[in-house]
C-alpha cells in the first residue's frame, strides 16, 4: 500500500499512532523567514514583513499544542461541506494556526476560548490508486 | 496645480437596498448617478472622472456601461474593485483627481445586485478528486473548506468577534445578538432599508444559526442597490449657489489602508489594525477626534465585527468595546450613535454600494435632511468600511459653515 499522503503539504506524517491507525503522529512545519522569523504555511515568493523583504525560508516544526484564540460553530457552508463544525484560531506557542476542533461535540458547551488542545489526525478517504489522505485538526487535550 | 481648498461632497445619493427585480445593474447605477448629479445640481457633462464599483457584476466596465446610458463624454474611468471597501475606494478615486487638481467635479457610483445571493465565499464542495494530487500554495491534495477552518464570511467573522473576546473578556453570545437588536431598531426609522423590522433578543438569539455565535439576523443582508455621490473642489464650490454651498458636505478625511504585516495576519483576516490606522490617519487630516463625531456608519457586516471596531476607531478606550456598548453609547439617543441607518444587518449590505450609502448617511445627517432619525444639530459624522483581503476605508465629514 502507498505511504499516505496528507492534505497539505505543511502537514507532516510521522508515522502510525500508538493508537494504531486511522491516528497518524504528525506535525506541522512553517516556512520560517531567516531574516525576521516571520512564519508562513504557503509557498513563498518573499517575506511579506516590510521591515525585512527576505527570501530565504527554512521548514520548522511547529508546536502540536495550542490554545483556541478563537473559534466559530458554522452551521450554515457551502453545498457538500458537512456542518455543523468547528472552526478555529489556534495558539501554538507563538504561532498561529488555522484548523477545526475535532473529537469534541460541535457546540457551546464544549467548546470555548482557551480551551488547551493539540493537534490530531483524521483519514480523509482512498483515491484510486489506493492512496490513503489525511486531514488535521485540533482535540481537546484533556479528553 | 493641486488644488488646496478641500474637496467636497455636493451631491449624494442612494437608491433604497433590496429587491429591484426589474432593474438590472446599470439600471440602478444610473438611478444613483442621476439621483447624485440632481441632487449637486449638475450635469455628466461637468464631470471631469468617474468612479465606478461592481464587485460581483462579472460584467466588464460598469462605469462604461453606465456612461452608455447617462452620458459618454470621454472622461477617464477607473473601474475599481476592493472586496466590501469597493465604494469607498471609489469615491476615494475621484477625491484624489479632485484633490490632484486634475478636474474641478468627479462622480463615483457603486452598486450590487445581491438579492437572493446566499452564502458569500466559500464555493461548493466538488468530490475529490480520482487521485490525491497537491495544488496550490498549500499542495493541497482536497477542498480545505470546512475541513480546515472555514472560508465563509460568518464564520470568520465570528472568530474575529469571539477573538477580541479572548483577549479582553466580557463577551458573549447574547451580548453580541444585543448589537444586532440595536440595529434592527434603528432600521425601524430608515425607509430606504432592506428590512425595517425590530427585532427582541430572544427572536435574535433564536434565529437560523449561520456561525455561532451570528445568527440570520445578526449578518448582513444581501440585496440589491446602488448609491453615487458627486465631489467638487473647494475652489470650484465657492463659485456656485449659496443653495449648493449650504448642502455641500467638506470631506476632512479621506483615507485607504490595507492592513500591515503581523504574526497571524494571514491566518485569521487581522480587520483591527488596519482599521485603527485609517482611523489615525483621518483624525489627524481632520484635526478631528473621536470625541468629535455626532455621528458613527460603521461596517457591521455581522454583529461581531461592530463591537471590534468600536476600538478600532477609538471610540472607546482599547479593551474597552464591551463596557462602551453596555452603557448604551452607541444607540442613537446615546453620547456616540452607531449605525442609525440599521447597519449593513438591517440596511443591507450591496457590497460595492456600501462604501458610498454609509457616507449618503452621514451627510443625511449633517444636512438636517434625515427626517424622523435626524441625529439632532450633526456636524461631523465618520463613515467607515473594510474588505476582507484586506482594505478599509474611513471618511471624516463636516457640515458646511455656510
């Protein structure tokens, strides 16, 4: 079977969970600018800091916990995008990441701003070639 | 030879927002135009530029299509485009070729037909794709859409609202379904609003849930609409009616920002910081301060986004958005009224017209000609738009001395 391929490409695999699978280890990597340190999830052409304009980029790891800075129950998307779902800002130690909050029930009572999570994978689905893709997203960390 | 004296608004109008199934988008274009350059007392063939925005039209060259029907007089046309500041870029377009001295008169026009449009940005989910392939800036191999974060307007608005929220505390659900519920009431006075319907908290919060925590009435209503407004030069002014000098309105400030780079800037649209620039940037043009403004259009385009730009525009202290709501500041018999039109949540929000109409309010205002909402003895007002992506434009606008 093809070694799984992940939904974007600043998603990093590290193999099977202790859980076993569809759980992956992973993390996820910004292009950090080497002259400010400005940290980016596309691809880059330059640094878009005015102070600093550089063009030289390094992968990073990026931390797998955070804090939800903010976060939003859509309950209403586009057609074929499954609702409701959560979603969110997320603080991980320093660097902001947008992501859902996963494993965790769709509404108020469960969800608020603060709340610790880390980072956690689902499997998306198998093309045809039998290629298995995973997606990301954050769980509460104490569940 | 710029031209020194100011720049003035002379004529200005709106079409009123919301179904217009009969007229198409130069139909309410030109209805706008006219309705501006009657209200100026001028003619298109005065005009020295025109100004035009239709952001979703996908037609080319409004301004064009509109010069076709209203008068084409060879004059330059910018077309532009700016997400939801799209009017206000325009108007700020034709102030700039006023202000450069390059004509005495210029007319900018926005309009949308958005009736019955739905759900904004975020585009249908295809099925994936026979084969995981990496595409765009990101090599995603699928649609990230609701898969990572969300891509349509109440929602991220939503988590602009809930992350001012985190970093200052007292926000909640039905505090933010309070903004909505002031709106809806000043709506009630506004007969060129799309909806003019009062509604309680209850029906608010109770509302179809669009992206905790904005419900249906707590977002912006899409509809159809158009407004234009004619510009003069101080100098050119002074040589017309005294009928046109006392009506004229003096744009103080005139001001476009996008927003600066800072961390997380491009993960969550960062609407604050630009905004608070313009709103600095306008001040000082003016010599005008918060604590100045009779009255306030700001862009509610969902009742999250209003209590964060209460600081962004520095009508209250920084953090202080939600006490500065509580103590009723910002309804219209409060010490700073927001929103007296109803906001882009009752009033309708035709996005390249919206930039224009906030402005048409203002100077409703400061003419002594908005009847039954008349915020009473107005002298200055401060209109304000943002586009996600992003621009935001703020004018700062005095009645006439004369």
């Amino acid at each position: 079977m093809a070694n799984p391929v992940p939904i974007v490409d600043y998603l990093v695999l590290d193999g099977p969970g202790e859980g076993g699978v569809p759980q992956y280890r992973a993390h996820l990597v910004a292009n950090e600018c080497a002259g400010c340190g400005a940290r980016y999830f596309d691809r880059r052409n330059a640094c878009a800091n005015a102070e600093c304009a550089g063009t030289d980029f390094a992968k990073v790891p990026v931390a797998t916990s955070g804090e939800v800075k903010a976060f939003s129950i859509v309950a209403f998307a586009a057609p074929g995008i499954p609702v409701p779902f959560v979603a969110a800002l997320v603080d991980c130690e320093g660097t902001s990441v947008r992501g859902n909050l996963i494993n965790v029930d769709p509404d108020p009572e469960h969800v608020s701003l603060g709340m610790k999570v880390r980072l956690a994978t689902y499997p998306l689905g198998t093309d045809s070639a039998g290629t298995e893709a995973v997606g990301f997203g954050f769980e509460p960390l104490s569940n | 030879m710029p031209n020194a004296d100011g720049v003035w608004i002379l004529g200005i109008t709106m079409t009123r927002f919301g179904k217009h199934p009969d007229k198409d988008v130069v139909d309410l274009a030109a209805d706008a135009a006219l309705g501006a350059l009657g209200d100026a007392g001028v003619k298109m063939k005065d005009m020295g530029v025109l100004a035009a925005g239709n952001l979703l039209g996908g037609g080319l060259g409004v301004g064009q299509q509109l010069q076709k029907q209203i008068g084409q007089t060879g004059i330059p046309v910018y077309n532009v485009a700016n997400a939801c500041a799209t009017g206000a870029t325009a108007l700020r377009t034709a102030v700039m070729a006023v202000k450069a001295g390059e004509c005495d008169f210029g007319l900018a026009v926005g309009v949308e037909k958005l009736a019955g449009a739905g759900l904004l940005a975020g585009k249908d989910r295809k099925a994936d794709a026979d084969t995981w392939t990496p595409q765009g800036r990101y090599g995603a191999v699928a649609s990230v859409d609701g898969r990572i974060g969300t891509e349509t307007m109440p929602g991220v608005f939503a988590q602009i609202g809930m992350e001012y929220g985190h970093r200052y505390g007292g926000t909640s659900f039905e505090l933010f379904a309070r903004i909505a519920e002031k709106n809806h009431a000043h709506s009630t006075l506004n007969p060129l609003a799309a909806y003019q319907k009062r509604f309680t908290v209850d029906e608010i919060m109770n509302d179809v849930m669009i992206a905790y925590p904005n419900t249906r009435s707590m977002c912006s209503a899409n509809c159809d609409g158009a407004a234009a407004a004619v510009v003069v030069s101080g100098s050119k002014l002074k040589t017309l009616s005294l009928e046109q000098q006392r009506r004229a309105v003096k744009i103080s400030a005139s001001v476009l920002t996008t927003d600066p780079w800072e961390e997380a800037c491009q993960v969550l649209p960062n609407v604050n910081t630009l905004t608070r620039n313009a709103a600095v940037q306008a001040y000082e043009q003016a010599g005008i301060g918060p604590e100045d403004l009779d009255l306030v259009e700001l862009h509610d385009c969902f009742a999250t986004a209003e209590l964060v730009h209460y600081d962004n525009l520095m009508l209250c202290k920084e953090g202080g958005a939600v006490d500065f709501f509580e103590s009723g500041a910002t309804w219209r018999d409060g010490t700073t009224p927001v929103n007296v039109s109803g906001g882009l949540e009752s009033k309708g929000h035709p996005i390249a017209a919206t930039g224009i109409a906030n402005i048409w309010e203002v100077c409703h205002h400061l003419r002594g000609e908005a009847g039954d909402r008349q915020i009473d003895n107005a002298k200055v007002g401060l209109a304000h738009v943002i586009g996600l992506g992003s621009a935001c434009g703020v004018h700062v606008l005095e009645r006439a001395a004369v």
